[in-house]
C-alpha cells in the first residue's frame, strides 16, 4: 500500500477519489478539488493499494493567533470496505503525523461521535485522547444565515 499526498496536478486523482467515497456525480466536484489542492494548507493524503484508492485523509493546516506554530484539523477520514481493518486508515493517520512533524505543527485534533467506535479505535490506536471533560461538545451552524 502507498500513500500519498496530492498536489494540484493530482487533480484528476483526487476528483476520482471524492467521486467514488462520496458517490457524488456533482459538477462542483472538478472545481472543488482544484481549488482544494491549489491551497498548501489544504490536505489530500490517498491510500492506493492494488493500483486502485483504498481510502483518502482530509486535513486543514490553521494558523493560531497565540503561537507561532499552526495545529491541524483532522476533518475527513475513509476507508473502502473491502479494504477496512486491514491498517489503511491507520497509515493515512500515520502520514498525516509525519507531516505534521515536518511542519512543526502543535497539535492534531479531530471531531468523533463516541459511538463511532471503529473511529475511536482507529485515532485511540494512533495515539489520540479525548479531550480533557465530559463537557466537551460540537456547535455548528448550518446553513450560515
């Protein structure tokens, strides 16, 4: 298995991969990915195995107004389900953190439901925590008025 960052000329490639994990026939979908890999702190990591995508990683690098290092959201994680629990979304974690190292960012954080418990397992078995209460919780507002 191979994974791999992609780079705006990849733009065929991941058009492909968000098509087929998405089931989206979207027109968007070609100006978005070009847009999204244009951007250097916009992140498409794909795990190929067999020559075909076996699961795709998406990640934001935001900059903090209060330390000159940025911290990673880790937005979007999936996997094939032919090719689940055989270590492909552990290696998309893996080379996530190793860029991440790379780039000297401070933190990785990511958004889970506790009752995704393949989720839970996967970033507990990279080394992530829950965050420090009980209390801890997710607003979003959408649509955006």
């Amino acid at each position: 298995m191979r994974v791999r960052r992609l780079e705006a000329a990849d733009a065929d490639l991941g058009e492909t991969v968000v098509r087929t994990f998405k089931g989206t026939a979207a027109p968007e979908v070609s100006a978005g990915i070009r847009r999204f890999l244009s951007d250097p702190d916009n992140v498409l990591l794909v795990a190929e195995a067999g020559g075909q995508p076996a699961g795709f990683l998406v990640a934001y690098v935001l900059d903090r107004v209060d330390r000159d290092r940025p911290m990673v959201c880790l937005y979007e994680i999936e996997v094939a389900a032919s090719r689940r629990r055989q270590g492909v979304g552990a290696a998309l974690v893996a080379a996530l953190k190793a860029l991440c190292r790379g780039r000297a960012v401070m933190k990785i954080w990511v958004i889970a439901s506790r009752s995704n418990t393949a989720a839970m397992r996967l970033y507990e078995a990279a080394g992530a925590r829950p965050g420090a209460g009980p209390d801890d919780v997710v607003l979003v507002w959408s649509p955006v008025d």
